[in-house]
C-alpha cells in the first residue's frame, strides 16, 4: 500500500484526501495552516488521519520541532496542494523524488505565487496548472504532468483561479493513480532560462495606472476582481479621497482618443477615462463601501478630483514587471 503525507489547504486539499484514501492509498498526516478549519479537518477525523500544523514544516518550525518529528515522516510520498508554506530542505530530504506540488500555473513561464492574476495582466489566452517534483529551489523541479486550456474572455481572478485548481486537482488525482497503480512517472526538466517567479509583494499596489493602455488596464482589472471575497492582492481602485474608495470591478475598451492619459473623457451616462497610446476605457462595473457606485456617487467624486485622475503615484515604469530568480 501507498502511504502518503499531505500538506495543504482548503478543498482542494480535501478532495485529494479524500481521492487518495478512496483509491486505496494511506494518508498517515495532514499539515494545514489551520489546523481547526472543518473543511479539511472533519474529512480527515472521518478517515482517522492526524491533523498538525504545516507551519512545522517549514524553516521556521524548526525551533518547534525535534529530530525525532522529522524521522516520524516515514510515509512514501509528500503531497502539496494549494498549499502557501515553503517546506524546509530537511523535511524534502526525507522524500528524494517523492515529494510534489500542484502549482496552480504553467511552469517554468509561471513561478511563485497568485500567478493567475499575472496570466489576466499579460493578456494571456490560455493558462493552466502542474504538479512538479519539490526541491530546494521554488518552483523549479521537474514536471511530472501539465494540462493547459484556454481564458475565457470573461474570466477574472476568482474564476481563472478556481478553473485553475479544478484543472489541477484533475491532475493531481492522475500522479496519485499512478502512483498507487506502480507506474513510472513521467518527469520533463524545466527549462530554467525561461523561468520567472512573481512574488506577492509585486502585486500589492492597487491604483491603476492611466499610463498602461486600455487593454492593459482591463487584464489589471480582471485579475483584480475576486466578487465578493477578498483578493489576495488587490482590487483595482481609483484615486482615493478622504471619503471615498472607489473600487473599479469591470471595464470595457473604449473609443479612441487624443486626450491626455487619466482625463475623464465622459462622467454622465458613463464614466470614460483616457488611457496610453490614444486608448480609453469604459467603467462598465464598480463599488464604494461594497456597494455599486451610483450617479450621485460619481459626481461628488468628480468634485474632489478633478477631470483627470493621477493613478500611480509615482508613475510606475513598466507593466507587468516580475522577479526573476
């Protein structure tokens, strides 16, 4: 019998628990950053796996755990899904080639993290998801198997992320078939020159920047957009006074225009802004104080700013600018 350890959280992690066990393998620990949340925690009471913090896992948690922990780790196989915490190399050590990832983007071209965002930003037609073998260095062990499909033109963040995990879970149930069945696993070396890795500081600033052109914006819009939850980074805004935010949760391409970028072009039957390169966009969608904007919002709003709106301040240099490592 298989034995597996499993790290990660949320439903996804649940479904593959759940998938592993049902496939006759052996789940000897689960490691979640939330160790109370029921979502996983109940599935696993259900099967009798232990549940332990993840964080002990990591570099950090070395000063919380003994040796002994880490010679406990006698399982087969570490499995990580949607899974945040960086694992320390002493704990990866006690899984040589037997230690993977479902990375929720296309490697090497999509390292790090919330890397969906970055796909809507770039303007990407297609994007998908990977389980890679883990090693020391993030994201850049071999690929054990990818499924790539299309962005549809109205996805955003929340939607391109749970298409991705839903694909990505498909193939993380596929790695674990294999592995129960004995089979040798398929393994591509990345192509490291092509590598990228984006890190969350890089997507924190949420003031759009009237120096992209329309297009642009609109990926910084979409990837921005989460609904009603939280986004792990931002949410696209516009200038912000001492009384309101006003988040912008959908744009269209507009007209042409020879105005300066950031003008407010039209601000009664819709709020047009100029954009780079004679572009303009269309506020289609947007909230203040989680509700939708409405005309009397918009011209108290218009009092305060102005005709033009500054965006970035300063003026960012670049669009879609990552760390490579």
């Amino acid at each position: 019998m298989s034995t597996f350890i499993l790290v990660g959280e949320g439903q996804p992690a649940a479904r593959a628990l759940q998938y592993i066990i049902k496939q006759g393998g052996k789940v000897e620990g689960v490691f979640t950053k939330a160790p109370w949340h029921p979502l996983i925690v109940n599935v696993a009471k259900r099967w009798g796996v232990c549940v332990g913090d993840s964080l002990l896992l990591s570099p950090k948690g070395r000063r919380e755990r003994s040796d002994a922990f880490v010679s406990s780790l006698t399982a087969d196989w570490l499995l990580s899904v949607n899974n945040m915490v960086i694992l320390d190399i002493q704990v990866l050590d006690r899984f040589p080639s037997r230690a993977f990832n479902l990375h929720p983007g296309l490697l090497p071209e999509y390292g790090g993290v919330h890397v969906h965002q970055w796909a809507l930003r770039e303007g990407a037609t297609e994007f998908g998801a990977c389980v890679h073998e883990m090693v020391a260095r993030v994201d850049a062990g071999d690929i054990i198997e990818s499924e790539r499909f299309p962005i549809d033109p109205q996805d955003t963040g929340l939607s391109l992320f749970q298409r991705t995990m839903e694909t990505g879970v498909g193939i993380l149930c596929r790695v674990v078939d294999q592995i129960i069945a004995g089979t040798n696993l398929g393994r591509c070396p990345q192509d490291l020159a092509k590598r990228r890795v984006f890190r969350s500081a890089d997507a924190q600033d949420p003031n759009i920047d009237w120096n992209w052109t329309a297009s642009e914006v609109q990926g910084f819009v979409r990837a921005g957009n989460y609904g009603r939850f939280q986004s792990p980074t931002y949410t696209a805004r516009l200038d912000v006074t001492d009384e309101m935010v006003i988040e912008v949760m959908g744009v269209s391409v507009g007209k042409p225009t020879t105005a300066p970028p950031g003008t407010i072009i039209e601000e009664q039957k819709s709020v047009v802004v100029a954009c780079a390169g004679g572009t303009s966009i269309t506020i289609d969608s947007a909230r203040v104080e989680g509700r939708s904007v409405e005309l009397g919002d918009w011209m108290r709003y218009f009092l305060v700013v102005g005709k033009c709106l500054r965006g970035r301040l300063p003026v960012s240099i670049g669009f879609g600018i990552n760390i490579v490592s």
